[in-house]
C-alpha cells in the first residue's frame, strides 16, 4: 500500500463549470483517486474553490451581495454539484479560509527572509470610469507576438506567452469596456522568480514521465524571450489575503493583499488544514511535510494547460524558495481543451452544457463516461451531441448494461433468481479468463500511468468480451440440450456482472453501486485473481434482476439537447 496526495486544480468561485472545466481537472484527478482507494492505496483527495480577486468582487457586485456571502452561497452550490458528479474529495475547501490567510502569509514571510520578494514602485493601468487599478486580467487586447485580439494583460490565451498590460495593443477595460486607461504609480512585492530559473529547471528536468505538454509548456515558459520573470504577487485590491510577512504588518503594503495567483495554491496545503480542522482526519503534516513524513508521498496534480506555468514555476517557487521542508509535486497530469461542437464553451454566449444543466438532462455516469473516456489527453478534443449520443448508446447502453441485463433476465426465466449450479468449465471459459485476466491487466497499467482514455477503451473491451462470450456460446441454445452447460455459462456470467462493477467503479460509480446491489455482492475486492473473482458468487447466491443500467439517448432528445445549448455562435 502506498499513500497518494492528489490535488485538482481549485475552481473558481464566480459561477457553474462547463464539462470542459470538469474533464479538465476534476473529474480525471477523481477518476485515479478512487481507482486508488480501489487499490488499497491510502489516499488524500483535496480540492477547493478560488475565491480571491477582483472576478469574485465584480460577480458579488453584479448579484448585490456582499463579496464573502456571494462566496459562501457558491462554495455551497459547487460543493453540491461535485457531489452529483461523485467527485470523491476528502476535503472541498476554500481558499478565503483563516488557514490560507495564515498560511499564504507564512510562506510571503518565509520567501521575504530567503531575500526572494523585492519591493518595486511602478505604473499599473488605472480605469477612469472603473475608478480604480485594472489587474492584469482585466484589461484585453491584441497580443503583439502572435495578433489575437482577446490576449489578457497577463498572458495570451493564444500563444501562452507572458504579457504586461502595457504590452498589448489597443487595450481595454473588460469591467466596462472604457479604453480610457492611464499608468499611474503604485508599490507593489515582486516575487524573484528569475533567480531561481536554473534551481526550477533543475527540479523539473528531475520529474520522471511527465507528460509532453506540461513540460513543453514549463521550458516555454522558462526558457523563451528573455526567460522566467519575476511576478507580480500584490494587488490594489479590498477582497483577499491582507499583506503580511507572517503576523507580522509589512510597512507600506498597508490596504494590498496577495495577489489570487499566489495564495490559490497555497489552499492546497490549507486545504489539509481544514480536513483536520473539520474532524476528518488528524494529521496533514505527513502528507505536505517532509520532515513529518510525506518523504513517501507520491503527489499528483491535474489540471487544464493554461494553469500549468503557474504550477511548473510560480507555486514551486514559492515551496522551494522558502527552504522549509514541504512536498513537492511529483507528477502534473495537465489537458488540453474540450471544445463544444465546432466552437468555445461559452459563460456569456450561453454555448456548451454547464455542470448543473447535464445533472438535470441525465445521472452523473452518462456524463463521466463519455468525458473520461474521451478526455483531451494529447490535443484539443470536441463535444458533440451525436458523438456522446453514440458513446452513451454503444457502449454503456449496448455494452455493459446490455450484457447485465440479458444474463439476469434470462437466469430468471430459466432457473431462478438465483446462481444456478452445475456444469464445469471447459477450453473456451479458460480461454474467457485467460483473455480477462489481460485486458484487466492492461487496464490497471494504464491507469497507473494515468492515461485515461486507454484505460476507457481496455476497460471496454473487458466488457465487449463477455457479451461475446455469451454471442459464441448460446446459452439460450445450449439449455436445450445440456442444462447443467448452460447453467455454468450463466454462473460465469453472474460473476462477470459482479467483475465489471467492481473494475469499472471508478468511472461508473452509481451504476457499478446498483449492480452489485442487485447482485447482492458485499465483496467489491479489486480482482488481483480474476479466475477467483469469478468464483465468488457460489451455487444458490440470490440475486435481484437490475433495472436497466442505462438507457438510450433518442434522436429526437439529442436534437433538442443540442438546440437548447446552441447558444450564439461565436
């Protein structure tokens, strides 16, 4: 058994995901926790909501309420919806928490002490009309390297390289789109990112098997122009981490607090805090300190590859910077983007399917398997409605719920409800086992190395198996003739039902919960002996006939589905 620290990148607090935030970070980092927990790992699963800066301060305005109640009602309405998705967190936290004011103030003293936060007096936009300091995500414009017009002051979404505000073209205020914008002075802490880029290369170049686009994107962004810059870590802001070094005041960063980038990561380890904090469990040093014993710890992070720089560099920064003994991350499972049929997911447009709204149209399984199974692992992927149609008929529909349904029909009528006895196994259910055994095989190693849609499709074909299986030996056939042969078949077949629920729990949990209900099976050990798995529903063992696992998605509620959450095209 080993311990494994998973996190998911912390969404953030103002408003519903779409299913390209969900597959982006969420729903992988969920999927590999519980395939762990299957496992017999022990596993700390956390992640938060993002509740600092100006986005949550615009949205409470916009909604009348106080900033801290708007998000309150949010952290509330996110947790639930994570709850629908199944999404197994120890901990859902928040990053506006004492424990990551306290903490986020620490590591600032910390890295301050290491020589590594400089002060600077510079000239930051200021909008006339918006009456105050624009931060860097609120003003757009054109990028000059590559030209997109929708290019943030921080970074172009675009080409990923890192902005200032004053170097895009024709900017913009995005609060109310006033273009009458001037640099005025401010004070502002610096962190010394850029003296740190070889201890960073260094660490990362020491990272085994991280995938392609993650370390692509960190020697991007080490290595381009004129290299990793120092970053910006305060904001002339009301709602946030006041600026501290420790408890201690910080002379002339009175009214500043931390910008959202510094201590939104930090909530990971805060996180831990408040776990222990709310009684569910009694120790988070010896899963984020070295000293304490997360010497052992395998960390994994998952998230969307635009918030990889920041976890590449910015966050390790600050963990390596401040010489104290904390855990870093050992593997970054990062995506690209999940498009919604021939365009963007878009909030203001209305394009694309919002977490809430797939909860309504159907059970959190329909969607868990179609996304993980169609993940955007080495490119952009897309949504279609004719695409998650087919994933959900094909395979869950004709597949799975198929196969659970013919044999537990078919056993009814032919025996009883419950495991029939007699008959032994020949070449062919040796062969079955053998050809399981593989694929279930290929199923975990897959899984262990995190690449999900592969693990998808083994995990489908151990499925396709068994209806084949039953297609080569008619036991509807064979009944006729040999009772006690068609009895085996079933028997192997029962316990094939009771397998799949138990391999395929962590992409299907509902419908993996109700098949071994209605199998009446408490054991859901993981199959280390697939022969002996299917072994262990015995002779006489009572089952109940499931209702239908999962059912088809017609033509005609895909074609309303998809002009519902058409949108405006883009």
């Amino acid at each position: 058994m080993a311990r494994h620290l998973i996190t998911s990148a912390i969404p953030y607090i103002n408003g519903i995901k779409h299913l390209g935030n969900l597959v982006g970070s969420q729903l992988p980092a969920d999927l590999y926790a519980r395939y762990l927990r299957a496992r017999g790992h022990e596993v700390l699963f956390l992640c938060a909501t993002d509740e600092h800066g100006t986005p949550a301060e615009l949205a409470a305005a916009k909604a009348g309420k106080p900033v801290a109640e708007y998000c309150a009602e949010l952290h509330q309405v996110q947790a639930e919806i994570a709850k629908g998705f199944r999404l197994s967190f120890d901990h859902f936290g928040r990053s506006s928490s004492p424990q990551n004011h306290a903490l986020t103030q620490h590591f600032a003293g910390a890295l301050e002490r290491e020589g590594l936060i400089r002060e600077v007096s510079e000239t930051q936009m200021y909008s006339k009309a918006d009456g105050r300091f624009l931060p860097d995500r609120y003003i757009e414009g054109t990028c000059p390297n590559c030209g997109f017009e929708s290019a943030r002051g921080d970074q172009c979404d675009n080409c990923t390289k890192q902005l200032d505000p004053v170097d895009l073209i024709n900017p913009h205020s995005t609060i109310s789109g006033s273009t009458d914008l001037e640099m005025r002075e401010t004070k502002h802490l610096y962190l010394r990112q850029s003296t740190m880029k070889d201890r960073l290369e260094k660490w990362i170049d020491t990272r085994e098997g991280w995938p392609v686009l993650t370390t692509s994107i960190a020697k991007k962004w080490l290595n381009d122009g004129d290299g990793l810059q120092d970053r910006g870590i305060t904001r002339d802001l009301d709602w946030g981490v006041p600026v501290k070094k420790g408890d201690q005041d910080w002379p002339g960063m009175e009214g500043k607090v931390f910008y959202v980038w510094f201590d939104a990561p930090i909530e990971y380890i805060a996180c831990a805090q408040e776990w222990v904090e709310a009684g569910k469990g009694d120790d988070w040093e010896r899963w984020w300190r070295t000293d304490k014993g997360a010497d052992d710890v395998r960390y994994t992070q998952f998230m969307g590859k635009d918030n990889v720089p920041f976890h590449t560099l910015s966050f390790p920064c600050t963990i390596l910077g401040s010489n104290e003994p904390w855990k870093l991350v050992d593997y970054i499972k990062s995506f690209n983007y999940l498009n919604y049929d021939g365009g963007q997911f878009s909030t203001s447009r209305g394009r694309g399917v919002f977490m809430d709204q797939a909860l309504d149209i159907l059970p959190a399984d329909y969607w868990r398997w179609w996304l993980l199974s169609h993940v955007p692992e080495t490119s952009d992927s897309e949504f279609t409605w004719e695409s998650f149609q087919s994933g959900v008929n094909k395979d869950l529909a004709d597949v799975l719920g198929n196969f659970a349904s013919r044999v537990t029909k078919f056993c009814r009528s032919k025996f009883s409800e419950a495991v029939p006895e007699g008959g032994q196994r020949g070449a062919r259910e040796e062969q079955l086992i053998a050809d399981l055994t593989a694929k279930i095989r290929e199923y975990e190693a897959h899984m262990e190395a995190v690449e999900i849609r592969k693990a998808a499709a083994a995990l489908r074909a151990a499925w396709v198996m068994g209806n084949e299986y039953l297609q080569e030996v008619a036991p509807w056939s064979t009944f006729k003739t040999d009772p006690e042969q068609a009895a085996m078949q079933i028997r192997l077949a029962l316990n094939m039902i009771r397998l799949y629920a138990v391999i395929s729990a962590p992409f299907i949990p509902d419908a993996s919960a109700e098949l071994l209900e209605a199998m009446h099976a408490t054991d859901a050990e993981w199959p280390t002996d697939v022969a002996a798995a299917l072994e262990v529903l015995k002779e006489g063992h009572a089952f109940t006939v499931p209702d239908v696992t999962f059912r088809k998605i017609t033509d005609a509620e895909r074609e309303e589905w998809a002009e519902r959450f058409a949108g405006v095209r883009d």
